[in-house]
C-alpha cells in the first residue's frame, strides 16, 4: 500500500499518521546535503512498512531535489545499503 506520505518542510520531516499515530522521519539540510538523523515509528503502529515507506519517499525528494544524502539513522543507513539504486545519492 502506497501511504500520501507529507513533507512538512518548515520542521524538517516527513510525516505520515498511521492509526491516529504520527510517524517521522527528521532531517536537516545544509548545503545540498540532507542529513536523516531519525525514523520514528512507534511500536503501536510497527511492523507495517511505514519506516521503508518514509525512507524512500525521503530519498526520492532528495533525489528530485538535487540533495545528496546522509543517513545517520540507523535505519536509514540500513536501508540505503540494502537498495543500491540510492547509493549515487550518499555522501
């Protein structure tokens, strides 16, 4: 299932709310460079693709944007490893 995922560029975040519960991933953007410090979804709403989904979505604004990315979010890095067509985007 594709989620309308959001980009809510004034708080640096995308959002999506799954339930009622509102699940993030936040970045900052210096330069060019999109830096994803967190995915957060909670354990109430886990387990159903959301964290992939924003993810990817996030990666492909980066993308569309130009930006290169840096995932310290463990589970951003962990996704950009396991999809090599991000790995152009990395810095």
């Amino acid at each position: 299932m594709a989620r309308a995922i959001t980009h809510n560029a004034e708080q640096h975040q995308f959002e999506w709310v799954e339930d009622g519960t509102l699940c993030v991933l936040v970045y900052t953007l210096e330069a060019d460079v999109m830096t994803i410090s967190y995915t957060g979804v909670p354990e109430v709403v886990g387990a159903r693709g959301i964290a992939a989904e924003l993810t990817q979505f996030a990666l492909g604004t980066a993308r569309a944007k130009g930006w290169k990315v840096r995932p310290v979010c463990s589970y951003a890095a962990a996704y950009v490893r396991r999809h090599s067509e991000y790995q152009e985007l990395v810095v």
